[in-house]
C-alpha cells in the first residue's frame, strides 16, 4: 500500500552521522480503505506518538516471539495437540487493540495465542496453557484453541462458531447499554460459513454493535480464497451490511479502519470489516504450509509486507524511536519469551481432581456427571465446594 509522511512535528530532529533523532508525535498518512455501503471512511492521516509507536512494536515482536517459542516447543513434542500460528498476521491484533476501549470485547478462532497476551495474559500464561501446565491462562486445561482473559471470550476450535457468539456479546453490550462493542473474528476460510450470514442477518436487525472481522491470510487451511470462494471481497458479504476492506499488514492502518468502524457499530448497527494479511507458517503445525504455495511467495512477502519490519522502518524514518531502542525492544522480548519457555517446560501439570473445577460459574447442581452417573463434587479452585 502507498504510504506518506505528510509531517513531523517541530520537535523532531532530521537524522545526521553524529545527531540522534527524537520526536513525541509525528502525522503519517495511510492508505489502501476499499469501501461497500459507506459514504465515507477511516481517517487516511492519523496521529502516531513515540509512546504509541514503541507500545505497538513492542507488542508485535512479542507476539512474533511467542509464536517463535510455540513452533519451537512442538517440534519438540511439549506442546501436543494443535497449535496454529499468527505469524505474520501481527499487525491485525494490534490494530484493532489499539482501538478498543475497555467495555469493548473480542472473540476469535484458534489462531489467538498473540490476542491473549494482547488481553492481559502474561508470556508464561500463554505458553504455559499451550504446553497444559498449572501457570497457563486456565491452568492448562484449554490449551492452544481455548484461552480467555477479561474481555476475551477466547479462541474457538469449531470453524465460524465464534461469529455468532460474537453476536451474542454484542447483544449483551446493547442490553447492558454499557456503550461497548465486540470484534468477531473469523478467516477467510470460515467466511464460507452458513451461521456466519446467520450472525449478519440478526445482527442487523437488531442493531447490535459488531464488527464482523474477516481476517483474509489467503489460505483456508490449504486452499486458496481463490479456489473456495466465488466472491475474494469478503468486506462486501455483508450484503446490507456496510463493508470495509484494510491492509492488515499495516499497523496504523488497522487502528483508524477499527476506530472507525467502532464509532460506526455504536452508533448504527453491525459493520464487514476484512483485513488483508498473510501466515507465514501452514495452517497448523502439522501443516508445512508449503504443499499449495511456494517458499519464494512467502519469503516475497516477508521481505516486501513484513508488518514488524515495515513498522519498525517508518517509526525510524519519523524519528520517534532510535536504533538503540529498537534493539533494547529486540533484546527485552526475545528475553521474556525465551523465559517464559523455559518456565513453562519446568512447570507442573495440575493434578487429577482439579480437572473438575471450574467447570461451571455459579453451579447450581451439587454434583456433576461422569461416566457411571452423577458423583463428582463440583469444586471451585481456591474456593471449596460450591453448593
């Protein structure tokens, strides 16, 4: 996408063999909003400050170093299961993160171990969850497919099941009359779908604040958006729904396109919004990623979209971070990542009675049922029975 500097701000210092160059805000332009049923769009010159440029690299580096350790514990047979990766794919949840406030709320599908830690959940938490120890998110018990935090109503494991609980959160934001909102995230290749044109239908007859968010990486498991869908602009499958397509490579981008398309579902009712992204790794670790589209295609788009470098380019250019910080940012996630492994591989599995904690909030039945009838005391952790 066509990017331009329209203007640093006075306190910035063009950058000289011997001068270091600083700035608190600086005006970028983006480009790239296609739009469906709308009259006007995202704001196309938005405002980036140093603290917003650092917080939002430094988050998209840890995010990739997560899924860097993820890949690495499962080749070595400590994370079982599935496990699918958001690399690449960076610059989408923090966009959209970026926007949110803090009565708004988010459900996606599995591929969210990066939405987590954008959530609140602690490196340790993620990939302790991800390896079924006592320190993850929910006590290894969910795993890569099932993490929560406040707000996030998790990762979901049955393609385009999410989209319509994303409705439903977004009723519960119009019946509380709280002000919030949900982004409902789904892929390309979940976009195919009946519940998801169910979810669009009710959503727009009742109004509810959703941003129905397609996450284009092109691929649907192994098939191409091409090869599966008679229509690729996926932001106009809304039919009566207005659309809004985005570079989801492009950080700032994300964020204006998801401020204004929260300003929009307040205030009218649900909205399309598709980000156009790219996975590096296959649709899981099972998945080479490498069967239906070439290492050339890939490295390309590493090279040319990469939304960590790229970023890291413009912020550089604007004089807002210097190459010192950048590699102190490096240094820093490539650390607690790595510790946050080496932490997760020591940890401990729970033991055997907590598996039936939890399992319902505010139970009303006193016992729960196993394979011979109902005899399990329903416990809740740290809180004795729950009668």
């Amino acid at each position: 996408m066509l990017r331009k500097i329209t203007g640093i701000l006075p306190n910035a210092v063009k950058n000289a063999s011997n001068v270091k160059t600083y700035a608190t805000e600086a005006t970028v332009e983006v480009k790239g909003f296609k739009l469906h049923r709308l009259d006007s769009g995202p704001a196309t010159s938005v405002t980036l400050t140093k603290d917003e440029a650092i917080k939002y690299y430094t988050q998209m580096q840890t995010i990739r170093r997560l899924e860097t350790q993820a890949g690495n514990l499962y080749k070595e047979k400590i994370i079982r299961g599935f496990c699918h990766l958001y690399s690449g794919q960076e610059a989408c949840a923090v966009g959209m993160r970026a926007a949110m406030t803090e009565v708004d709320n988010i459900i996606s599908a599995y591929r969210v171990h990066g939405w987590t830690y954008l959530m609140g959940v602690t490196p340790i938490g993620v990939l302790a969850e991800l390896t079924g120890r006592k320190s993850g998110c929910a006590r290894g018990k969910g795993g890569s497919m099932h993490m929560y935090a406040p707000n996030f109503y998790g990762g979901n494991g049955i393609v385009g099941a999410q989209v319509p609980l994303g409705a439903g959160v977004a009723l519960a934001c119009h019946y509380k009359g709280n002000g919030g909102m949900c982004l409902a995230l789904y892929g390309d290749g979940a976009a195919n779908q009946g519940q998801v044109f169910e979810a669009y239908n009710m959503a727009h007859l009742w109004k509810l604040p959703t941003i129905f968010v397609c996450e284009n990486n092109g691929y649907g498991m192994g098939t191409s958006a091409e090869r599966a869908a008679s229509n690729t602009d996926y932001y106009t499958r809304g039919d009566a729904l207005p659309g809004l397509w985005v570079d989801g490579m492009d950080v700032l981008a994300v964020r204006s396109a998801t401020e204004f398309a929260r300003d929009y579902v307040t205030k009218n009712g649900p909205l399309v919004m598709e980000t156009y992204t790219y996975r590096y790794s296959g649709h899981s670790m099972s998945d080479p990623g490498t069967s239906y589209r070439t290492r050339e295609e890939i490295q390309e788009v590493r090279q040319k979209r990469d939304p960590i470098t790229s970023f890291k380019e413009r912020i550089l250019e604007l004089g807002l971070v210097t190459q010192e910080e950048i590699k102190a940012i490096d240094v820093k996630a490539k650390k607690e990542t790595d510790e946050a492994a080496a932490k997760a591989k020591a940890d401990v599995e729970i033991p055997l009675e907590e598996l039936y904690t939890d399992v319902y909030s505010n139970c009303k039945e006193p016992k729960l049922r196993d394979c011979l009838g109902y005899n399990i005391q329903h416990r809740v952790l740290n809180k004795g029975v729950n009668t």
